[in-house]
C-alpha cells in the first residue's frame, strides 16, 4: 500500500469520529506552536536564512511530521488567518481547498470557521 493511500485512510477514519470543527482546531494548535518558533527565529534576526522545521498543520491529532521552510516563507503564507501549510495528501478536501503546491508541502484555505484564541488555549489546555 501506498502511503499516501494509508494517511487518507488514516484522515478517512477521522472525519467518522471528530467534526470538522474539531479538525479545525487542531490545524490552529500546531499552527499557534509554529507562530512561537516563528516569533522567535524573527526576534533573532535569521528569519531569511535559516531552512526551519515547521509542523505539519493538517488535521490529524497523530501527525507529528515537519515541513522544512524559511521563517521568512512561513510568515507570509500565514499572512491570512485561513491558510496552513500540510504535507502533500494531509489535505482533508472536506474542510480545506489547496492553493498552493510545493516541492514538499501543500498551502490550504480553511472552508469552515476558524476557533477562536481562547478555544485554542483551551484545547492546548486539554493535551497537556
Ligand atoms: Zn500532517
């Protein structure tokens, strides 16, 4: 089997359990962990430079996969709110559309509503 047959069967079965608000927020979780790691490479100044291991921001709770991009990069696709980098076949089409494609990871457009920051410190809460 091929795998990227196994994540969208893996992505498949979650939709059956969780709602697309839920995917939802755990998109904005591993995102508000890359916008730290974002915040400081900035702080420092390497944001141009340095080729940084970013997670994955797709909807399911088990990956753990990273997106090698620049700071720099990474700051201006999340520009928008409703866009989020994931690794080519993370994509859920259900809930996200691709507009972007790169060498080794997708750009998505979130169609449903994005949690609130207070949802999201609440879920972080809940991983702890
Ligand atoms: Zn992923």
């Amino acid at each position: 089997m091929h795998l990227d047959d196994i994540i969208k069967l893996i992505n498949g079965g979650c939709m059956k359990k969780r709602d697309e608000r839920r995917l939802a927020e755990n998109e904005v979780i591993f995102k508000q962990i890359n916008k730290d790691v974002d915040g400081f490479l900035h702080d420092v100044g390497v944001q141009n430079l340095l080729v940084t291991p970013f997670y994955c921001e797709c909807s399911s709770l088990e990956c753990r996969e990273r997106i090698e991009l620049t700071p720099a990069e990474y700051e201006r696709i999340h520009k928008s709110l409703r866009h989020f980098i994931v690794l080519p076949g993370h994509q859920i089409p259900a809930i996200e559309q691709v507009i972007e494609q790169r060498d080794n990871f997708n750009v998505v457009e979130k169609k449903t509503e994005i949690p609130s920051p207070s949802e999201v410190r609440h879920r972080l809460k809940e991983l702890k």
